[in-house]
C-alpha cells in the first residue's frame, strides 16, 4: 500500500467521531491511504510518492455547500453584475446595461443579477421607464439578490404577455403604481413565470456550469447540493450531467428535484418518471423532491406566523395549500423520494413539519432524513418536531452577517432564533450549512465567521446566543452536508478509505483570531485526489488555475 501524495506537517482537522487533529494524510488514487501524525503517514512513501509540506496551515474535508444554484450561478456569470466593485448606483448599473445592448442583437435577453437597492446610493429600485430608456429594442430584466423579485422593462413584460390586464398569479405579485399602471416589478411567482421566457440557451447554461464550478473549487467546495434553477428542471439535469461526463464541472453534485418556476410539475414529472433519491454515483447523484413553500427573507416575503415587526399588516406569501404539500410531497415520500421545501417563515417551517408527520403516519419509514431548506425563523417548538421527526435543516449562516440589519428591523427578538446554530447542536439535530449562493456571498469562511460570531456587516450582534465554535461550523459545512445527502459513509472526514476531497487554508483556522476567519483563504483544494486548484504552487508544480480571477461573490 504506497502513497501517490502525502501531505505532511499540518493541521489536519478530520472532522472524524473524535475531532481528531492530525499532521498528516496519504492518498493514493482517489482515497485517503492514511491519516495520522508525518512520520506514520511518510511510511507510505516511494521514490514516486509526491510529498506537500503543509507548513502548519489547516487541511480539511472540502467543504460541501448543502444549498446553492449551479446552474443560476453560473449563467450570472454572463451577465451583468451589480454587485461589482464600481457599482455604487442606479446610473453606474444602467452604465453597464447600455454597454451589454450595444454588444447584444436587437431581440436577445440583456440580463443584470446581484441587485440589492439598500447598496445603492438611491436606495430604491429602477423602474420600467428607466429601463425602456436604455432600450426597447431588448428585453431587459434586474434580478434581485434574492433571486425572488425583478424589474423588467417594457420588452421583457411584451415578451411574457404581463398587461395592465393580467391578473397576480398564485404566489406572487405583478406590482402596479397607483394609476394601475405597471411599475416592471415582479415578486416571487410573477418573477419566477417570467423566466419561462428569459431562460439561457443550452449552450449558455453549460458554459455559466464551468464557470461556476471553477469558482467553487477556487473556495474550497468539493460537492454541492444544487438546489434548482429557473424553467424545466429536467433540462438543468440533463446539461448538468452532460458537463459532469465531459469533465467541465468538476464538484460532486446532489440535485435537488425542484425548480424555481412551478416546481410541483417538476416534482410530479420526477415522481412519476420513477428514479428516486440516491439514483447515481459519487459524481452525480439525485436527491430530494422540492418544493417552494414561501418566499425571501429579505424581500421581506417569508411567511410568518406574527407579523413582520416594521409591517402589523404583513405575514408574507404561501406558495401552496396544506393539502397540497401534503397531496405533491407525501406522494414523494410513499414513492421512496427524500422530501424537502424552501421555507424560511415559522409558518412555512410549520408546514411542511406538518406535511412530514402526515407522511410518516401514512407511510412510515426509518431514516428518511426529510430536509427543510433554510429554515428561516426556526422557533424552539419547530426545533422540537424537526428532533422528533428526524428532520436535517439547511440553514444559510452567512444570511445573518449579510441581512443581520434587515432582519432585526423585520422579525425583531424572532433574531434569537434565526438559523440557529448553536440551539440545533445542543438539541442534536444535525444542521448541514449552506451558502445558497449566488443570493449571497459563496465562501464558506464567510460561512464559518458568520456562524461563529454572529455579527452583521456592521458590527452589530444578531442573535450571539446561537454562535458556535470553529470545529462545529466546519462539521456542518463538512460531513452534515454529507450525512444530508446519506453520503457520510465515502466523504465528510478526513479518514482511511473515503474519497480524497480535501482543502488546505491559508493558515491556522484554529488559531487565528475568530473575527478574521472571513479572511482567511483557500490555499489548495483536492477533488477524487487530483489537485485542482493550488493558489501558491504548494505543491511545486505550475498551477493551471494561476491567475485566475478571484471569487465573483
């Protein structure tokens, strides 16, 4: 049993049963050979065997982001940023959008994404007008941030058949100013129905797919669980297969079974087509069935059960009835499907807790590991039916460090238990962490810091009675994420016989100071043994990833 890599001198956090920390690992092929102190693992060595001194710095699982958009990603990427450095208002987005018509042909889609007006100097919106003045000759969409809510000009509304006449669909809002006419904003249902006709060509969705995996390697994430993107889903998992055969994305993927736009037709496609969760490899695997259930924390849109503390009037949007979620996501789970839905507000949680129990009753089955994605407002009862249940939330810890103002200004104390890290350890529910990008920031240290100290961007503490420690949040960025997708058995931890997945930092995460955990940066990351992406050569060899740019978020 020789070694083709080892890596000695570090920190190796294993994330195993014990947290144990280590100085060494052995890989040969795309297996951990052995894990234990430099001497014991340089014994696997030969004159072949390369050896990477790790100088002190942390090496770990890679990171496994348990909820983002690959697909929504990576198209963004061909569009036009308003989160990029120069950004600072209205005029320097609309700048940029002129710019993207002149290079784009009269009729195609000129499309922008990372919009946030509380960035802007404006602090507002654009509306349909100033869009038309840029162009009518293309059809114009601003995405939020969220990914819940738009503004289209008059080209892109034409194109969807969105009139005066046109009636709120279920779940969402076609926004009109007082004299009735359109004002180009759509929230969440009108949003997600309009990109039934801004949807990206095949072509461009496989590209946006490599570029996005090349990003995640760059942060240190080895797999994801893609949580769905905008029209077909079964289109988005067809390409997204296709460029994992061919090699161009890189990161192991869980899918979700969901979309963004209608996303029981998907399901009851899925369901009825009759491959089931856990259909795959270690590459490509399908995951759960998913539905929306209510909308952004941030727009705000999620559905609660009090009201918004800034609004008495406001308790945010349902996607489905009970009967429903009960009728789409039970027949799932009689099928043999992991179960999950996007639920943000205590209401939404509550409803699909009661939509899981029902399931059980019906159909019972032992280790199911039902998911709830986000798990927004997860108040201490809704935490007690998830343990009951045998439920695994996806909460998002960097939500809190981004949005952290925007939330105590709409849920008030409701803060105290927002993602709740710290409350869902000690009650033994496993928490698997996601980033959900590209509504937010991609970088899992973002993640960790987030997590730990839990501050937002200001400074201010936004429920600090749920921070946790530094190994914690690695293990819900590592092997929770693995667990959620019943994969704890080949990756997660760093130990003898699971797959070579692994990431170095760029220094001591254990020993450098809590509040700089946001800085520290991703020095190497290793995938089925291959060396990906190697920021300073560590490993002695021309690195193909070498000046390439840095993260987008």
């Amino acid at each position: 049993m020789k070694a083709d890599k080892i890596f000695i001198n570090g920190e190796v956090i294993t994330v195993d049963q014990h947290n144990s920390i280590a100085e060494g690992v052995a890989v040969q092929g795309n297996r951990i050979l052995a894990v234990g102190s430099t001497e014991e693992v340089l014994s696997y060595r030969t004159a072949d065997t390369e050896i990477i001194n790790v100088n002190g710095k942390s090496l770990l699982p890679g990171f496994n982001d348990a909820h983002l958009h690959l697909t929504i990603y990576g198209t963004n990427l061909l569009g036009v940023s308003c989160i990029a450095p120069h950004i600072k208002s209205l005029d320097d987005i609309f700048i940029d959008l002129r710019k993207k018509c002149q290079e784009t042909p009269k009729g195609k889609w000129v499309r922008a994404w990372g919009f946030k007006e509380s960035s802007l100097k404006e602090n507002r919106f654009p509306s349909k007008d100033e869009l038309d003045a840029i162009s009518t000759d293309h059809p114009i969409v601003i995405i939020r941030t969220c990914n819940h809510t738009s503004i289209a000009n008059s080209k892109a509304l034409e194109i969807a058949g969105i009139t005066e006449q046109s009636s709120n669909p279920d779940g969402g809002i076609i926004e009109r100013d007082s004299n009735g006419q359109l004002t180009g904003k759509l929230i969440e249902n009108a949003h997600m129905q309009l990109f039934e006709y801004a949807a990206y060509a095949e072509d461009e969705i496989r590209k946006g797919m490599k570029l996005a995996s090349d990003e995640f390697i760059q942060a240190g994430i080895t797999s994801v669980h893609d949580a769905g993107a905008y029209g077909d889903g079964a289109d988005s998992l067809r390409i997204m297969q296709q460029a994992i055969n061919a090699g161009e994305v890189k990161v192991r993927v869980y899918a979700l079974i969901g979309s963004l736009t209608n996303s029981h037709e998907f399901v009851e496609k899925m369901v009825s087509a009759g491959p089931i969760t856990g259909l795959g490899d270690d590459r490509f695997r399908i995951g759960p069935a998913k539905l929306f259930t209510d909308g952004s924390s941030v727009g705000p849109t999620i559905a609660t059960r009090q009201p918004y503390s800034h609004n008495q009037d406001d308790y945010g949007i349902i996607y489905y009835s009970q009967d429903e979620l009960n009728r789409i996501l039970g027949t799932a789970h009689k099928k043999g499907f992991q179960i999950t839905a996007h639920a943000q507000g205590d209401r939404a949680i509550e409803m699909i807790l009661d939509c899981i129990e029902a399931a059980l009753s019906e159909h019972p089955r032992e280790d199911h590991r039902h998911r709830i994605e986000h798990a927004g407002i997860a108040s201490p009862d809704l935490q007690d039916r998830m343990k009951k249940l045998g439920v695994v939330p996806i909460p998002n810890p960097a939500f809190m460090y981004v949005n952290g103002e925007r939330y105590l200004e709409y849920y008030g104390d409701r803060v105290q238990y927002m993602y709740p890290a710290r409350d869902y350890i000690d009650k033994g529910i496993v928490a698997a962490f996601a980033s959900d990008a590209p509504v937010i920031f991609l970088d899992p240290m973002l993640g960790i810091h987030a997590a730990v100290n839990r501050k937002s961007t200001d400074g201010q503490g936004v429920g600090e009675n749920q921070c946790i420690s530094v190994l914690e949040a690695i293990r819900a960025y590592t092997w929770n994420g693995a667990y959620a997708s019943f994969e704890e058995n080949i990756k997660g931890s760093i130990e003898v016989g699971k797959l070579a997945d692994f990431t170095i930092l760029s220094e001591s995460i254990l020993h450098v100071d809590q509040e700089k955990l946001k800085d520290v940066k991703i020095e190497l990351t290793m995938v089925n043994g291959e060396v990906l992406y190697d920021r300073n050569d560590l490993c002695g060899k021309k690195n193909p990833k070498k000046g390439a740019r840095s993260l987008v978020f």
